[in-house]
C-alpha cells in the first residue's frame, strides 16, 4: 500500500481524514435528501386530488415507507454525522478523529446498506411497504420477499451508527487540547457526546427488533406471531424503545448547531451555557422513559397511559429551558439576519410549534382521537423539517466559508430561506386540519372533503422541492466559484461575526495527541 495522501479517487476510497469523511458524509446526505424528496413529491402527486391518478395503492405504499426510510436513516442522520466529522475535532483542538480508519468504515458501509435497501423497488414483489416503522405482523406475515434485503439494510445502517458514534465518543473524550475542560467545549460538542450514547444505546435494539423479524419470517419462530404464542404489540415496544430516542437522537445535534449560530448573529454569548448541557442530557434520559406515547391504542392498562402520559409531558420542561435560552441569547442583541440565522430563528419558531402538538399528542385520551391521522404527521414534520432539516441548512451555510474559504451567495441564501419556510408551512400546516378532520395518513386517496387542503399541500411540498434544488446549486457555486473569505468585501456589515466558537491551534501543530503525552 502506497503511503502518503492518496490522490484521485483514492483520496476518498482510502480516506482517514476527519474532512474528508465529513465531506463524503454531507454529499451522501444531500443525495439520500434528494432521493427521499423525490418519493415525497410522487406522494403529493399522487394527493395532488381525490381519486387514482399517478401511481398504484401498492406502490404509493412503497413510496411512503422509503421516503420515511430514506430520509431518517439516509439524509438526516448521516447530515449530523457530517457536521461532527467535519467540526468537533476543530472545536476541540484535535488533530483527527481519534478512529480514522473505522471513521472510514463507517462511512462506506452506508452507500451499500442503501443501495440494498432501495434497489428493493425494483425487485419482484416490490420493496418494503409496511411503514417507516415495519409494525409487525404487517412487516412479517404479510411482507414482500424483498423484507430480508430490507433487514439486511437495516443491519448495515446501524453498525455504521455504532462504528460512528464509538468514534465520536472516543474523540471528545481523549483528544481534547489541554484546557478545552468538558464544561467549555461548544454546545455542538456535547449534544453530539450524548447523541453518540443514544445511539450506541438503541441502535442494537433496533437490530434486535429486525432480527426477530428475519427469524419469525424465515426460521418459524413466533417472536411477533399470536398464534404461535408471540405477541405483535411486543414489535412495538422493541421498535419504539429505539424508535422515540431515534427522535431525539435527529434533534439534539440540530440543538447544538442553532447554539453555535444565535449568540454568532446575536453578537452575545449564549445565554444559560450549564443549564443547556443539563438540559441536554436530561432530555436524553427521558427520551428513554417515555416510548409507548406511540402506543396508547393498543390497549394499555390506565396506569401504563397515565405514566407515559406524564413522563411525555416532563420532555417540555428542559425544552423549554433552551428554547428560553436561545430567545434570551437574542435579546437586546445586536442581531443581524444572514441566511444562517434566518434558518436558525425559523428553527426555534417552528420546532417549538412543532413540540406543541406533540405535547397535544401526548395527552392519552385525545390522543386515540389523533392516532394515526394527519396530524401525527404534521407534527413530525415540523420537528424533522423544520427541526433537523432547517438546522443542518443553517449549519452548511454556517460553516461552508470554513471548509470551502469561500462565501456563498447570500442573496440567493435569503431566497432558498424564504422560499423554504413559507412553502413548508403551507405544505404541513394544513395537515393539521386535515389530521383534525379525520383524513387517516399512508392512503393513496381519500374522501372529498379532503380535497381542498391535501391540494394546498402540495403545492407548497412542489415549491419545497424545487427550492432545495436552489440550494444545491448556492453550495456548488460557492465551491467552484465562491467569493474568497480573504477578499475584504466578503466580510462587509459581518462586524463582530465569528465564524468559530474557540479557535483551536491548526491541528499540525501538535507533534502528538494531547492524549498520548
Ligand atoms: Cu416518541
């Protein structure tokens, strides 16, 4: 094996460096975003109006489990897993990712668990169709044949978490520049130090819940199975066990990113530094306590609905302690609005309304009225769009003079902002009054009294769609031909801006890890 960086393709089949990695990370995620958008548009094609028009029952299912799939494992995650890659060894002065050689195992192991899981659609019998979250025994007893492809996906999918996370918990842990003490990292840093426990955590429960899938599908066992003694409902506590700090496993990176940008906009530090670490982590040991709030019509004993109940309820309080902290880091701030704070101030807007509803849907008994109609799904697009989404745009025009040193165009960056938040809005707020009325979700029709909002919808998820191929073009213009960020002109009206939280020394001056002196 040739030493030394490896140049042309080599650069990234063989690539150790944390940049690098990071790179491929976010491009993989734009594609997956891209990939999982596009499903996203032939459903709302499809709910454009009442009747048949675009594509059948069967494959509008498939449409709505791969789009789920795709876009929480394939272009959320690995965005965030990006973002870490790309910044904690600089936050913490490290000279890497303290596992570079599993960091790049990590990465190349998901265009493979991807690849099997969409081609998938293209095999007989068609690929999964049961739900982003596979509840057996619809996932099991009545699956395509395609469902162990679909397990085996699963399977890669979270061992490149594990691998990932491992890593990053490694590097915070050992690789920080003398000084850089845990409770002075940037909050970016330690929403991913408890992210990577999350995931380390639940992601083995979710290969756990698959693989009694594959041997009650294929080795007769009845894991799942009523009538050979299993239990379905038992799928559904292993699946949300993972399932709900899944959720938050998407969002506290998302946190820690709209930390790094306020006090930057606001000209302030942040407000509530401590508290926002002990938020943190106390909004991950909940994400642990409340995961049947999924499950409140699958007949639970009254005491089990009141317990999940309240423990839901108590995820508000250290909520409400950051969202208090963001809005008090603004206040009397010098505030100025550059596309990363437009998306970062949509970000507390809508994620808080978003956390709203899902306090409504925590509520039990009006819960059964909500289970399983639209708004369910407004409410998790507000937290994963609006939440995930948004924050991980702000994070790459954040930080993309930083890796590219060239400045994006910032009045196009105002346009995609624009653009995106009021036609999102106009895409999920109606959902809401869609889910009230009574439309139930992943149908491929409905009723006429549907008509007239699901047709609102999606004309904003047309307009959504067509403002992130916006930004793909602001992000490969900055890199190709991106005003310098040594040309003074770039930093016009940025007074007082700082592009980074602490400014570690550049990593080749260590002569070894701090860790290993
Ligand atoms: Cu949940």
């Amino acid at each position: 094996m040739a030493h030394g960086p490896a140049k042309g393709i080599g650069r990234w089949l063989r690539a150790t460096n944390h940049k690098d990695i990071g790179t491929m990370y976010l491009w993989f995620s734009f594609t997956m975003f891209l990939l999982g958008g596009f499903f996203a548009m032939v459903i709302r094609a499809e709910l454009f109006e009442p009747g048949m028009q675009i594509v059948k029952p069967e494959f509008f299912n498939q449409m709505t489990t791969m789009h789920g799939l795709i876009m929480v494992f394939g272009a959320i995650m690995p965005v965030f897993v990006g973002l870490a890659n790309w910044m904690i060894p600089m936050m913490i002065g490290a000279p890497d990712m303290a596992l570079p050689r599993l960091n790049n195992l990590s990465f190349w192991i998901l265009p493979f668990g991807f690849s099997l899981l969409a081609s998938t659609l293209f095999m007989p019998g068609g690929g999964p169709n049961f739900g982003w979250t596979f509840y057996a025994p619809l996932s099991t007893t009545y699956a395509p044949p395609t469902v162990n492809f679909f397990i085996f996906g699963i399977h890669i999918i979270g061992a490149s978490s594990i691998m990932g996370s491992i890593n990053i918990i490694a590097t915070i842990l050992n690789l920080r520049a003398p000084g850089m003490t845990l409770m002075k990292m940037p909050l970016f840093v330690w929403t991913w130090l408890i992210t990577a426990f999350l995931l380390i955590a639940v992601m083995p429960v979710l290969a756990g819940a698959v693989t009694m899938m594959l041997m009650d599908i294929n080795f007769g066992t009845s894991f799942f199975n009523a009538a050979g003694g299993g239990d379905p409902v038992l799928f559904q506590h292993v699946f949300w066990f993972f399932g709900h700090p899944e959720v938050y496993i998407i969002i506290i990176p998302a946190f820690g990113v709209i930390s790094a940008i306020i006090p930057t906009f606001s000209r302030k530090p942040l407000f509530g530094y401590s508290s926002m670490v002990y938020a943190t982590a106390a909004i991950a040991f909940l994400s642990f306590i409340v995961w049947a709030h999924h499950m409140f019509t699958v007949g639970m004993p009254l005491a089990g609905e009141l317990y999940f109940m309240y423990a839901t309820m108590l995820i508000a309080v250290p909520t409400g302690v950051k969202v208090f902290n963001w809005i008090t880091t603004m206040f009397r701030g010098a505030i100025t609005y550059e596309t990363p704070m437009l998306f970062a101030i949509a970000f507390v807007i809508l994620f808080t309304i978003g956390g709203f509803t899902g306090l409504m849907l925590a509520i039990a008994p009006a819960d059964i009225q909500y289970q399983d109609s639209y708004f369910v799904v407004a409410h998790f697009h507000y937290v994963m769009v609006a939440g995930a989404l948004f924050s991980s745009t702000a994070a790459v025009y954040y930080w993309i003079p930083k890796w590219t040193g060239r400045m994006y165009n910032e009045a196009m960056g105002k346009v995609h902002f624009w653009v995106s938040f009021v036609a999102f809005n106009v895409t999920f707020f109606p959902q809401h009054f869609l889910g009230l009325a009574g439309m139930p979700r992943r149908y491929a029709d409905y009723s006429l009294q549907f008509a007239d909002w699901n047709m609102v919808s999606s004309i904003g998820a047309f307009a959504y769609g067509a403002s992130q191929l916006l930004f793909l073009y602001n992000v490969i213009a900055t890199i190709v031909a991106g005003r310098k960020i040594s040309d003074p002109k770039v930093w016009e009206g940025a007074e007082g801006l700082e592009w980074t939280v602490p400014t570690p020394a550049p990593y080749h001056t260590f002569s070894t890890p701090p860790a290993f002196k």
